[in-house]
C-alpha cells in the first residue's frame, strides 16, 4: 500500500464510515476482537459504550452514547513503503501535506508523540461541512504500522479522552501489550483544522 491508497483509507473514514456500511451485528461488550493482515494480529476487548464491528480488514468502532454523538473509530494496519522516509513523522508529513494539496481539506501541521515508547504522529483533518477527525499513526517495528482514524471529534477531547483510554487498555498487537498511554499525551483542548489555518501544513513555523 502507498500513500495514495493511505490517504483513501483516511478519506473512507472521513465521510463514508457508519455503522450501516458494517456488519449487520456488533460484537457484545467484553468480546474480543481480532484482526489478522499478513503476519501481524491485533486483539481488542470491546467496552461498555461502543459497538464494535469487523469490516474486512479494519476494525471499526462506534460509540453509542449521545454525548459523543458520530464518534467512529476505524482501526487498521497501513502496509506504507518506508523506503523514503527515515520516520514514520516524515511519511505522514507527506501524507498530511498531499491531503491538503489534493483533496481540498484543512490539514494541521503533524506532531509526534511516544505510544508505549514507540514513535507515533497525529495530526487533524476538517472539511468545509466541518467534519473533523484526527489521525493517529504509529510504527512498531520495521514492518509494522499501526493507524486510527477517529472521526466525529471536537475541540473539547477530555470525555473521548477517557473512553478511548478505557477502550485501549487491552489493545495488543501480536501478543504484545500497546495500551493507551498515548491518549494521556494529548491536549484536553485540541485545535482543529477548519478554526486554526495558521497550523496548517503548509503554514510558517516562525512564531
């Protein structure tokens, strides 16, 4: 998978992921859930809140509570050629950046965080019907990236926050613990795209 095909998984996403293009049943709460794409497994145990649903090679879930109303959440592993890139941060640099040239988006500046000590980058995508979502990518080891596409977010991250953070808690990928610590990385109050044009990719850096 390249770039391109990365930035149509996002754009999936963005605009096309609801529950009525899923299964037709979502797992009980406290089912584990796996997905297997070549050699690598990731496992997940459901938590109360969120219907969680098996959607080829992604895992997808939907938070059910109206207090994060549209909250969806599409898991999944980018094959991304890392050829070029000496980080996953410069990948999604220049994914971040062919998204705002190609597809019309608001695109901000990508920041790098640790999850569970490895490099990891986020970074914001709006439309202009002000649909947002954050895009979460992490590297694992030389073949293994791991992604989320969380759509449905607003500036106000503390009540998503936690679900995420309890949702999280049992991720493994092949058998070994990633966890959540990442969530408690992120700002409570986040800045996104449509409302902050000087974070844009393309933005200047100076202050």
């Amino acid at each position: 998978m390249r770039l391109l095909t990365f930035i149509v998984i996002i754009m999936w996403g963005l605009i096309a992921c609801s529950t009525t293009d899923l299964a037709p049943q979502p797992l009980p709460t406290g089912s584990a859930i796996e997905l297997t794409v070549d050699d690598t497994e990731i496992k997940l145990v459901t938590t109360t809140g969120w219907q969680t649903f098996s959607a080829n090679d992604h895992i997808v879930l939907s938070y059910v509570d109206e207090s994060l109303d549209n909250v969806v959440v599409n898991i999944w592993l980018p094959d991304m050629d890392m050829t070029n890139y000496e980080t996953i941060t410069d990948a999604i640099f220049d994914v971040a950046s062919r998204m705002e040239d190609d597809q019309n988006l608001f695109v901000t500046q990508p920041t790098t965080t640790r999850w569970n000590g490895y490099e990891a980058v986020y970074f914001f995508v709006g439309d202009e019907a002000n649909n947002n979502s954050m895009i979460l990518v992490s590297q694992i080891d030389d073949e293994t990236i791991f992604a989320l596409n969380i759509r449905g977010i607003t500036e106000n991250f503390t009540a998503l926050q936690s679900q995420l953070s309890e949702t999280f808690a049992t991720l493994t990928i092949n058998d070994q613990l990633l966890g959540n610590d990442v969530f408690a990385t992120l700002p409570d109050n986040l800045i996104l795209a449509p409302r902050n044009p000087e974070a844009a990719v393309g933005a200047s850096s100076e202050p």
